[in-house]
C-alpha cells in the first residue's frame, strides 16, 4: 500500500483580490442607482458639516421634534419677518460660545414668537410674550447642566424671539439661546407635510 503526500493549496491573495474587485463591479453595475444615493446623503452630509450648516437646498427636512413639520419649502428671498413665521437661522447664541460650542453657527428651525417691541415677561418658569404664554422654562438639559429662564424685556428692534413648539425645544426661553438676530435669519420656511 502506497501513501501519498497531498500537499495543501496555498490561496494566494492576487486572485482573491482580483475576484472581489470584479464581484463588486458586477454589485455596482446592477445596483449603481442605490450606490448613487448613498453617495450623494454621504457627500450632502460632508458639505453639511465641514463647508456650510445652512440648507442650500430649497428644501429642508427636520427629523427634530421642535417643530411638527417633517418637509419644508425654504424660501430665501423672503425679507419680512412676522409674528408666527417658521424660520431657519444660523445659532450665534451664549451657548455656542460655552456651553456647547457645538451648536454654534448650526441651523435651527423655529417658529418667531415675538418681534421687536414685544415685551417679554417670566412668572416662575412660565415665559410670557405680549402677556400669551409660550413656553415653560426646563430646570436642567438632557446633560444635567442647569437651564435658566430668559430675563425679562422689551425685544429690542433687530432681534426676534423664537420658540419650538416641542417642551425640550432648546429655544429663546432660556438665557443661553436667548433672543435671535434678524441678521442671522437665514430664510422662512412654508410646511409642506
């Protein structure tokens, strides 16, 4: 009887490699219309974070319960600004520059709830404009940092105050959003749904 030595195959990396390559060309080929999507939400998102936080689209999608609208119009050639607009503006408050530096320059949507000239007032934690409550002021972030309630006055012309419709709405009720620049107002929004 006879034995043979059988010698193992080593799989060299070169055709595997080049198998793979080929095998996802094939992938692109077929599927080339998801890889585009997915390529422009990545490219999008890029844009978003590292060269503009502003939409530049005209259309503006808030996955953020501030607001209960999901998709928007953005309408950029809008000047006017009045009592119960929907608005983007770029954040430029306190807590961009300490707090949480992370939010400075962001856009946030909201809706104006007091103009220049409106008087702002705060019994307890209930925050008043022109006497109509908007809000209620939380004790704490989500990260515990403790939240105050805006001072009262008099909304002084240039600046706006506005507020989400949701109760963790990080908006012009607490002194770290505070009032927002009619200059930092990127464009009212028209909801679509």
């Amino acid at each position: 009887m006879s034995t043979s030595t059988v010698t193992p195959t080593r799989l060299s990396l070169g055709p595997w490699l080049m198998y793979r390559v080929r095998q996802m060309r094939a992938d692109l080929r077929r599927r080339w219309f998801v890889f585009a999507v997915v390529g422009l939400v990545w490219a999008l998102a890029l844009v978003r974070l590292f060269v503009h936080h502003v939409p530049v689209l005209p259309i503006l999608f808030n996955w953020t319960p501030s607001l209960p609208y999901k998709v928007a119009v953005v309408d950029y050639g809008s000047a006017l600004l009045a009592r119960g607009d929907l608005v983007v503006y770029s954040f430029e408050g306190p807590a961009g520059q300490g707090a949480y530096p992370g939010l400075r320059h962001q856009a946030l949507f909201k809706r104006v709830a007091g103009v220049a000239g409106d008087v702002v007032t705060v019994q307890g934690r209930d925050v008043f404009v022109n006497g109509a409550l908007v809000g209620r002021a939380k004790t704490h972030a989500f990260d515990r940092r403790p939240l105050e309630p805006i001072a009262p006055t008099v909304i002084p012309a240039g600046q706006l105050y506005v507020q989400g419709t949701s109760i963790d709405s990080f908006d012009s009720r607490y002194s770290l959003s505070g009032l927002v620049r009619v200059q930092d107002v990127r464009a009212k929004v028209i909801p679509i749904l």
